[in-house]
C-alpha cells in the first residue's frame, strides 16, 4: 500500500479564514473529509506495520529446542496437529497470495524493511495530517472571534435602543 504525499498534497488548498465572510463562515466539509481520510490512512499503515512487528518477533522463537509436535491455529477456535522439523526456512506472504521460501535471516530482513518503508509513510503523511488540524483549529478561532464580535455588536446595538 503506497501512499505518494505529492499526489495527496496536491488535493489540499489553502483556505484563507480571514477573508471569508462572517455570515458564510464555516468549517469547509473538504478539509474534515481530509483530516478523516489522513488519519484513516495513518491507522491502516499502522495496522500492517503492526502485523509485521509481530511477525518479526514471532521469528524470535523458531530454534532448534522447538522442533517438534504442535497444535497450529487454523481458525479462530479451531487447532489442527502439526510438526515443525525445519526451523530454519519459512514461508512468507509477499502479497496478492504469494508466498516465499526464505531463510530465518532474510525474512527478518524483509520484515525490517517492510517496517521501515511503512513508518517512512506514516512519517510521510503525518506532516499533511497536522497541517490540517491548524487549518481547522485556525477556521475555529477565527469563527469565534466573528460571533464574538457579533454579540458585542448586537450587545451595544440593544443598550443604544434602550437608551
């Protein structure tokens, strides 16, 4: 799953509160609609580099004092027998179902690499999902600065009424 920022950040326009009109201010739908998809996305690349986490440190206990009968999950709920005679070559998911014979050592490379291609994207991303919370924080406050001086200018307008 590669995410390209230049591709992202070419959707993304600045939006210049101060200028917008009082009476038509609000918070543009485009910018909380970017701010879900980015952090949507920040939580699916967190998810994989998750599962590869795991998979890295399940790597850990495949030696030769484990050779031997198991019980392997198939299922949620459901255990079939197994042995595990070679500790030393694994199987490993490359993607769209295809999987790879590879020895203990290189797969905790391709797993490093795995990890580290995803937090660069994450790192990638985090920059875009932060500029849009200042823009949306930036539209809040300007907001209620107008309604604030909306209310002192209708505050003043009903004492000089009365007056």
């Amino acid at each position: 799953m590669a995410w390209k920022l230049s591709s992202l950040s070419q959707k993304f326009t600045a939006l210049n509160v101060t200028a917008c009109n009082s009476y038509r201010f609000y918070v543009d739908k485009n910018v909380l609609q970017e701010i879900e998809f980015l952090t949507s996305s920040i939580g699916q690349l967190k998810i994989a580099q998750t599962k590869y986490v795991e998979a890295k440190d399940s790597l850990a206990v495949l030696n030769k004092d484990n050779a031997g009968y198991y019980l392997l999950t198939s299922a949620q709920q459901m255990y079939v027998p197994g042995t595990l005679s070679d500790v030393d070559h694994v199987l490993v998911d490359v993607g769209t179902g295809y999987y790879v014979e590879k020895n203990v050592e290189d797969t905790k490379e391709f797993f490093k690499r795995k990890i580290d291609f995803l937090t660069k994207q994450i790192e990638k991303i985090q920059p875009a999902l932060q500029e849009k919370h200042a823009m949306k924080q930036a539209v809040v406050e300007v907001m209620n600065m107008k309604i604030q001086q909306l209310h002192s200018q209708q505050t003043s307008q009903t004492s000089a009424v009365k007056a």
